[in-house]
C-alpha cells in the first residue's frame, strides 16, 4: 500500500505542473499556458463560452506581459529625486496645513500623530 502510495504521487500531473509553473522563468505566463490547455482539454458543452474563456486568458496574458514590462523598465535617476524631494517638503508641511483644521475643533495636540 505504501509503493502505490508513492507511485501515485510521484505521477501525479497537478504536481507536475505546478513543478513546472515554479521552476520556470516566467511563471506568470506559464501559468496561464497551462491554463490554457486544462480549458482545452475539458469537454466543450458550450464552444462559445470557451472561445470567450480562451480570449479572456489571451488579453490576461496581454495585460501581465505588458506589466511585466513596465515593472523591469529602470526609473530615471530625475523623477527619483524629485519625487524624494516633493514627498519630503509635503511631510514637512502637512503639521503646518493641519493646524488650522485641528484649532478650530480644540485639539492642536493631535496635529502631530495625524501627520505622521
């Protein structure tokens, strides 16, 4: 009983894929491919809905390859700066832009840990 255990999950296909799927460069995509074929190979009761299934995986693997894309692409070294500079001048100033709100409601105190 425990050979046969074994042998099964050794064989295993959702295993086998997933091995797959984890060891490849581009999982995302890999993942989708096998999607794909698991949609191809159920037994089609309605072929429309799985044309429309099939071109749902196709603009998904679109929409990932291009956000893939945008996620490897280096921000320039400019917009980082600045971008750090802005974010630092507004932390500065939001106490200053609070303060107002919080006196007239009584509470000055709380300026602090709601601008931080």
């Amino acid at each position: 009983n425990n050979s046969s255990h074994s042998i099964h999950q050794n064989h295993n296909p959702s295993k086998t894929i997933a091995k797959r799927i984890i060891s490849s460069s581009d999982r995302t995509n890999t993942a989708l491919k096998y999607l794909s074929q698991q949609l191809h190979a159920l037994p089609a009761a309605d072929p429309k809905a799985l044309i429309e299934t099939d071109k749902s995986i196709i603009v998904l693997t679109e929409c990932t390859t291009i956000c893939e894309k945008i996620y490897s692409s280096p921000v320039p070294l400019v917009y980082t700066r600045h971008t750090a500079r802005f974010l630092s001048l507004w932390a500065l100033l939001l106490p200053c832009a609070l303060y107002s709100a919080f006196s007239s409601a009584g509470q000055e105190w709380a300026v602090l840990p709601a601008s931080s």
